[in-house]
C-alpha cells in the first residue's frame, strides 16, 4: 500500500497536476534539490541517482531525485541553490555545478522549462509545461562583486536570494534558532543576543540576533532591485527584517518568506512574526510552511489523540493561512535539509510508520481529490505566483 493515499483530511493539501494542468498546479517555494552538490555529504545521495531516505526519521538522505520530481505533482518548483562555505571549497564552483545539473535536468524532461523571467513562465504555462525557477540560499561567497552579478544574476539567471543563512556574515544578521542549536549554528550572534540583543514582544519570548543589514549587505541587496530580483526574508534577524522592508516597500517588492514557521510554537527568531506575516499580506506577498516534525512538531492539534505529525503541519499551515490569505501560502518543503520530515497520522502510524519521506508522495496527497477544488490552507498555484512575480520588476 502506498503511503497516504488513505488520508482523508490532508488529501485537500494537493490537486493532482494532470487533472488540472501547469497554471493550476501547486509550487514549492524551497527546494533543495540539489543539496549533496551544496553540502557535499556524500550519505545524502544525488538528484541523479536514487532516493536513500527510508523513513521520515531520515535527516541526511536524498529525498528528491528526477523521477520524484517528475511524480510531486508541483507545477513549479523554486529551486534553492545552496553551498556549504567550509565544505565544498570554492562556492562559486558548486553554485556552477548545481546550475548546470538544473539545465540537464530540464533538456532530458522536455515536460519542464528553466524561467528566468514572469514572461517566460507565461510562455511554459501556454505549452503546458512545469517550470524550474532558480534561487540563492545565502549571498555571501558567492555574491560578492559586479562580476558576480553579473554572472549568476544576469548570465544564469538567479531570480530569487535569500540573503542571509544560518550564521552572520558580511551581508548581515540571521535569525536564531531554538536553544542549544541557536549557539551551535551561530555562536556570536547568541552572545551578542545575551550581552544586547532584544528581547522581544512579550507574548513570544525568544532570544534575538541584534544585527542587522551591514553596509555591503545593503549595496547587495540594492544591486538585487535594480535588476528585479526578489528578496526572500526567511532566515534574516528580526534587525536585518526591519533594515530592508522600508527598501522593498519603496519598490513595491511583495513581501516572501519562502520557507518558515509560527514563531509562536517554533519559540526561536527563525519563526515568522505576526508582524512580518502582516507584511506579506499587505505587500500581496507570499509565503511557504515546512513541512517537517522538527519544524511544525510543536504546534497544538485539535482534538488529536497524539502529538505532531501531518496533523499538527495542517494545522499551523492553517493558522498562517489565516494571516496571509489561503492564495498566499504554499509550501516551501526545504526538500534535502538536514531535517526530519512527517510521521503518519495517529490513525496510521502503525500500519504506515515509515511515513512522509519521499518527495514524490506530494501527488499521493492529492491524487484521490483531482477532481474537487478544495485546497484547504494551500490555494497558491503557478497562475497566483506567476502574478505576484510580475510585480517584482527591475527598478532601471
């Protein structure tokens, strides 16, 4: 029996892509696709070889190789283009590499284009056809110069950066994860949080990254508008959040946060705030959920038996649909992170206890509702991100 295509009240998450067709087919807004190029460990396994993720329990196996990519059901997905500063040498080389294996990728499945611009995609969807978008995940060593631009921006086609990662760079602040883990990944912004940092709105009580937007971070992300390309917020501090909103709300950018979770049950800064979600919404943004037990674990379910699981995933996916609008959210899978993805229902973790694992099971959600219009939380296809993207354009 194939995993989940008995779940009744998640099968609205998805509608099956051949039913319904390229413009009215689901996205994710965060996929690492290439992640064993990006982070260069060699257990996770290529997007050309097979999956090696057995069970949701699995952080450091592929999850996504071309035939599950083929099989999601997402009529566009945002390739996040990640290279680990200490792990692959030269992080121009392994952004190349990833960049050349999209290409590959789209010239060996002619059912999928690699778009660069609102216009293109309009074109792809006219034939049909699914779509690639590439993003950066992290600026710094790899944005580094008008060279840089001009290469990756301009010559390859970069459309999305999320400018900041997991720790502190010449860009500026990232935001600060849970606990042990917020000093681990980011050791002196937790000091300088302990000595300085904010403390927060009272009804969150989370530690903050008091660095903002650096000087060079903000000559980046000025060269970035000029030339439309679309700043995500996921991963910035709440500091360096209030350093570029007033610069993207002077171009009429809408607001993105591609992959993210409440603050309110993450209980660390690398939750969205109430105000940022409000920001996306009336900026007409967007915004995508993790889906993942270590992310959206946390989050209290209704009238569950058990905790965690793809209940609670539906239900913060729910509470930040209620934020941003249903149309406004999607889900931003951080596909290859080095994360836990969902255990079954409680109805199902006997019988189903390798759970959600494989990129590909994403059509199984929906496969059984191809023919209903009823979404839930996700009502954010190709035709409503292909509307908003257009909105960002290069300010020249």
């Amino acid at each position: 029996m194939k995993p989940f295509v008995y779940l009744p009240f998640v099968l609205s998450l998805f509608v099956a892509f051949s039913a319904r067709g390229a413009s009215s087919a689901p996205i994710d807004l965060h996929a690492h696709l290439f992640m064993h190029e990006g982070a260069g460990w060699d257990v996770l396994g290529s997007f050309t070889g097979p999956i090696r993720a057995e069970s949701w329990k699995d952080r450091l196996r592929s999850r996504v190789n071309e035939a599950s990519l083929e099989k999601s059901g997402f009529g566009l997905v945002v390739v996040a283009l990640y290279s680990h500063p200490l792990f692959k040498g030269s992080q121009r080389e392994s952004i190349r590499r990833q960049i050349a294996t999209a290409r590959a990728f789209v010239q060996k499945h002619p059912d999928w284009a690699l778009v660069r611009s609102p216009l293109e995609l309009e074109a792809v969807l006219e034939k049909g056809k699914r779509a690639l978008i590439l993003s950066l995940e992290g600026a710094s060593g790899v944005l580094e110069s008008e060279e840089d631009l001009k290469e990756f921006v301009d010559g390859e086609g970069i459309r999305i950066v999320t400018p900041v990662h997991f720790i502190d760079d010449s860009i500026g602040g990232a935001s600060l994860m849970p606990s042990a883990l917020g000093f681990l990944a980011n050791p002196l912004a937790w000091l300088r949080s302990r000595v300085g940092g904010a403390p927060g709105v009272p009804e969150e009580h989370v530690r903050r990254n008091p660095l903002g937007l650096r000087p060079e971070g903000r000559r980046l992300i000025e060269a970035l508008l000029r030339r439309g390309v679309w700043i995500d917020l996921a991963h910035a501090s709440d500091a360096l959040v209030a350093d570029v909103l007033p610069m993207l709300r002077e171009r009429g950018q809408p607001i993105l946060v591609s992959h993210t979770m409440l603050r309110q049950h993450y209980r660390a800064e690398r939750g969205v705030t109430v105000a940022l979600l409000s920001a996306v919404k009336s900026s007409g943004g967007i915004a995508g959920v993790i889906p993942s037990e270590d992310i959206t674990g946390m989050t209290p379910v209704k009238d569950s038996p058990c905790e965690g699981g793809i209940d609670a995933f539906w239900e913060q996916a729910g509470e930040i649909a209620s934020r941003v609008g249903a149309e406004s959210l999607a889900v931003g899978s951080d596909v290859n992170a080095p994360l836990r993805f969902l255990p079954a229902p409680c109805a199902k973790r006997i019988i189903e206890p390798r759970g959600f694992f494989d990129y590909g099971q994403f059509s199984e959600l929906g496969g059984t509702r191809s023919n209903s219009t009823e979404r839930g939380p996700f009502q954010l296809d190709v035709r409503r991100f292909l509307s908003v993207w257009k909105r960002v354009g290069p300010t020249l």
